[in-house]
C-alpha cells in the first residue's frame, strides 16, 4: 500500500470512529511502528487530524466537521437515553412522524419502538435499521432515497422530491449544534436542505439535543430556534442555555427532571420499507 493511501485510510477511520492508537493501526496495515508514525505526523501538518500519545484523534471541531456515527453514538449516552424515552413519550398512535438522522433520534427510534400504529419516514439507515428489527407490527417505516453522508443520512435531490409528497404530523430531528444567534444547525449542507424539506412537511417540529450541543455551530442553518415548538434535552444543560431556549422554543422540555408516561404495551416486531 503506497503512503497515499495508508494516510486516506487512517484519516477515514479517524473520521468514522474519532481517534486511533498507533498499535491498532501497525496491525491493521501491516506496517512498522515508525511508518504509522510517519503517516500521523504528515496527516498532523495538513491539520487532518490531531496526534496524541499512542496515537490520534479527529481535529478540534469547526463548522464543517462531520464525525461519523461511530465516532457519536458511544458520547453522551446516557442523556441522549433520557432525552429519547422522553421524547417516545410524545409520540401518538395514529400519527405519521419524519424522524432524522443522528445518534439521538437512533436512540429515540429504540425509545419509541413499542407504539403502535405509526407510521415513520426517515431518511436515516439506523434510524430504519432498528425499526425494522424492533417495531411493533402495526408500525410502517418508510426510508427515503439518497446520497449517504457520514451520520449516515441519505440526503439530496431524490430523498428532498420523496419527501415533498408527504404530510407529516410532526418531525422529531437530531442538530449538529443548537445556539441562541445561529439556532439549530448541521456542518453538512445538504443534510440541511433535506431536514429543512422533512420540517416543511409537518405541524410540528421536536428537536432532540443533549446539552453538549449548546453553544455549537455548523455550516449550515436549518432553523431558528423559534421553528421548535418543543426541544427536549437533559439535564446537564446549563442555566444560561435553559433561559435562552426557555424564551426561544415553544417549550423546552428538560429529561428525567418530571414525571416520565409508563411506556406502550409491546407488540410483534414488523415494518414495512
């Protein structure tokens, strides 16, 4: 394998898990130590990536970083669990919902799983990966077309026309970053547009964010913070974040500090794709 392409691999699984170890990395390439560290210091000039002791790790974020899935669904885990139990809890039968994709509205999709007679749209491949093993029978999941991105969103002009048929009760969507001048945002941009097309479509829009969120900005906007007409988030977020989207969304609604609704009876798993 030339150097070129031992550094493209390195920087794809820094991007898609957040960091590497040196030793992790000799054994997967079958290189010596020294040549990996080689590859880490010219992938460092570039500003691809940090180096660390034993290794790397995804450079400190800026508007257009874009980690992938892998790299997000181990942080926060906690929150992101109380903020989806919570928000299953808004979820009706007899309502067609868009979810987004993200590791929060992954966990949400768990979280809301068990009730029945929804009918959900995504366009997120994890998203409709966990209704399709764990939905109640009576549930239909509809997955849009698309490019895939690396939160593993299918975006794009064909996921946008899929959507702009529908009429949707309410969307529940994942943010990159939530702030009180820039409002909900994405580092991606046609991610963006096709979670801007989700938001069109329904009465209502629900934004899952945890409180590492707070305070971060991204490329690109998706929508005020006025659009929310509920937020749900944990409680780690500070009392400055709390009265700024207090004033801002419709209600902001803080995980595991009220009474949680006892969850829906569960059913037979089945969707329909």
């Amino acid at each position: 394998m030339l150097a070129a392409q031992r550094q493209s691999w390195i920087l794809e699984e820094v991007r898609r898990i957040g960091g590497v170890r040196v030793s992790d990395l000799t054994q997967a390439l079958g290189v010596s130590d020294m040549t990996v560290r080689r590859d880490l210091d010219t992938l460092a000039r570039k500003g691809l990536i940090e180096k660390v002791h034993g290794g790397a790790t995804a450079r400190h974020p800026g508007s257009t970083d874009e980690p992938g899935f892998e790299a997000k669904v181990g942080r926060e885990r906690a929150a992101k669990d109380a903020i989806a139990r919570r928000a299953a809890e808004l979820v009706r039968p007899g309502t067609a919902i868009g979810v987004t994709a993200g590791t929060t509205t992954h966990a949400f999709a768990r979280a809301m799983a068990r009730v029945p007679d929804v009918t959900v749209v995504t366009n997120s491949l994890r998203v409709a990966e966990v209704l399709h093993t764990h939905a109640v029978a009576s549930q239909t999941v509809i997955l849009t077309g698309g490019v895939r991105t690396p939160s593993d969103a299918l975006v794009g002009p064909v996921a946008i026309q899929s959507i702009r048929a529908l009429h949707l009760d309410c969307v529940f969507m994942g943010v990159h970053g939530m702030d009180e001048v820039a409002g909900f945002t994405s580092p991606n941009l046609m991610e963006a547009e096709t979670n801007r097309a989700l938001m069109s479509t329904a009465r209502r829009l629900i934004v899952l964010a945890d409180h590492t969120k707070w305070g971060v900005v991204g490329l690109c906007a998706i929508a005020g913070l006025e659009g929310a007409a509920a937020l749900v988030t944990d409680s780690g977020l500070g009392q400055d974040g709390r009265t700024a989207l207090a004033d801002r969304v419709g209600e902001l609604i803080v995980a595991g500090e009220e009474e949680e609704q006892p969850a829906m009876p569960e059913q037979n798993a089945h969707a329909v794709f």
